[in-house]
C-alpha cells in the first residue's frame, strides 16, 4: 500500500478550530435507561443526526473545501454520494461560494436528493444495473470533473475528509470530560470509513487503552473483513436498511486510519439496526436513520463487551422521510 498521509492530532485539532463557527455543535446524550438495558456503566450517544443537513458529513466536507486554491474554488468541485456527503458538500459549497456538482445513484432516497438540490448543488443521476451504485457513481463522477474540469472529491478516502470528520470525536471528548466521564469503549458506523478514521485517529490520541469499534451492516462489513485480512477485501453486499453504508470496499485511507488506531469490526443485522432506532426514539427522542442507527444496535445487542464500562456511541445521521422513518418503527415493533 502507497504511503498515506493520515491526519494526526495537530491536524484534526486544526480542523475543529476552523470549523466551530461554521458547523454545529451537536449534543452529547446520556442514556442512562439504554445503560441499565446493556450493562454499560455510563452511555453517552453522540446526536450528529442533530448537525446541520443531518448528518456529520458537513464536517469533513466543508474542511475539504476550505483547503482548495483559489482557482479550484472557482472552477467548482464534484462528488459521489448516495445522499448524506452530498447534503453536507452542497452545505459547504453554498457557505463558502463554491459550485458543487453531486453524482447520486439513482435508487438514493428521493428526500436527500432533494434536498441536496435544494441546498444549491446541481445532480447527475447515475444508473447501476448489477454493478455496485457506488462504483457506477464514482466513475460518473470521475468523467463529469474531465468533461467540466471540475476538482474531483472523494465522500471518505481523502485525509482531510477524515480529519474534518474527526472533529466530532474531539467534541464528544470535551463534553465526555465536562460530564466527568472518559470512555472505555467508543463504537461508530462504517461505510466508506471517513467517520470511523476520523474518530478512531482522535480518539487513540487520546485514549490509547479506549476499545474502538467499527460497526457495519451484514453484508456490507468491508472495513470489519478488511482489518480482520489485513488488507483492503469487497464485502459481498446484498440488500439493506442502510442505504448510506453501502460502500463495497473501505478507502485507501480510511482502512490505513482504522488500522493504525486498532479499530475492530463488526456486522449487524437489519433487525436489530430497526430495533435500534425504536430505542432512540423512545429512550432519547431521537430520529436515527438505519445507517445513523447501526453502532447504537451493535451495543443494544450485546455485540460489543460493555458490561462496567463507559461508552461513546456515535449516531451518526438523520436523513430520513417521515413516512420512511414510521414504516422502520412499525417494522421493529412487530418483531418486538
């Protein structure tokens, strides 16, 4: 593998100085009722379903875009994303006067597309057939930047992306010590990786004894197969509630993050991914989308050893219609 330049600490701290006045805050929740059900000393769930657009992904996006020149500003960028990175890209771009052009496959729910059209940013749809969306969308997306000259930006393998992103593990931390509390145990949702790398490098800074967990849908674990190889391997996909994490092999950079900060993985079922979802709602009134959901279920379900410990879980994103979001819960119910 070519050498990457992963983020260190200096870097992600930069990043989160630069970005306090541009993204939100997102609150930091103790579960005490969700504790008692999993054993967990304290568990505290980061709500990045509550940043502007939904999701964390405005937080890498937009410090991606405040590294380019001048000139690339000007030209504009382009990106894949099957929804979430496009809402947060298209934030960014309107924020800082950048034009922004989003490669979405066509199956992505109807909502994040319009809403990423409603943020400003124009979007090609791409068409898949038996091929990965998300490869189709990416090689679409790599002939759009030719065709226009745009800068082509990748939703998670780029080592600012994982830096912007690892700002949310740096807020949790703050508001983890203001609480008194130090975590044992951090678990976070993997798609392409951007989060988890960011996190994952944050986080073994500061904890080095913290046990850091990558949690993905069955299926769809590459990230969890690739550390358990040791190099980057395909997942072999299949149908699933998470539609943003459907990544069909971990980034370059990302994998290279999550090995250097002794990530472990894990896959969990759509089941208890709805179940999950059930629990915030009721427990911390949250609206989690299915991907926003999964580390939450790995816990819930007892796939992660929480027993005595303090834990940080990151909810990772929003985006999801109501009607969409009502069928989930109803679903979770029945099999309750």
């Amino acid at each position: 593998m070519r050498p990457i330049d992963l983020p260190g600490p200096e870097r992600i701290a930069a990043a989160h100085a630069a970005l306090r006045d541009r993204v939100r805050l997102t609150p930091l929740l103790e579960a005490e009722g969700l504790a008692r059900e999993c054993g967990a000393a304290r568990l505290f769930v980061k709500a990045e379903g509550l940043q502007r657009t939904g999701s964390f992904k405005l937080r890498g996006a937009m410090w991606r875009l405040m590294q380019l020149t001048e000139e690339e500003r000007g030209r504009g960028v382009v990106a894949f994303s099957s929804g979430n990175f496009a809402q947060g890209l298209a934030a960014a771009g309107q924020d800082l006067g950048v034009p922004v052009t989003i490669v979405m496959p066509s199956d992505a729910p109807e909502a994040k597309r319009r809403a990423t059209e409603a943020l400003g940013a124009e979007v090609v749809l791409s068409y898949h057939g038996d091929a990965p969306r998300e490869v189709a969308a990416a090689a679409l997306a790599r002939e759009v930047a030719g065709l226009r000259g745009l800068t082509l930006l990748h939703p998670f393998d780029d080592p600012e992306v994982i830096a912007g992103q690892g700002t949310a593990g740096l807020e949790a931390l703050a508001q983890m010590r203001a609480a008194g509390a130090v975590p044992d145990v951090v678990v976070s949702p993997v798609g392409g990786g951007g989060l988890m790398g960011g996190v994952s490098l944050a986080l073994r800074a500061a904890h080095p004894d913290a046990e850091i967990w990558g949690a993905e849908p069955r299926g769809h674990d590459g990230m969890g197969r690739s550390l358990r190889a040791g190099d980057r391997v395909a997942a072999p996909g299949g149908p699933t509630v998470c539609d943003a994490l459907q990544a069909p092999m971990p980034g370059e950079a990302t994998f290279a993050a999550c090995r250097a900060a002794g990530v472990e993985g894990l896959a969990v079922e759509d089941g208890a991914v709805l179940r999950a979802m059930m629990r915030a709602f009721e427990a911390l009134k949250l609206v989690l989308e299915p991907s926003g959901a999964v580390a939450l279920a790995a816990v819930l379900e007892g796939q992660v050893p929480v027993a005595g410990k303090v834990v940080l879980v990151i909810a990772s994103g929003g985006n999801i219609a109501f009607d969409r979001f009502a069928e989930c819960l109803a679903h979770a119910a029945r099999k309750n």
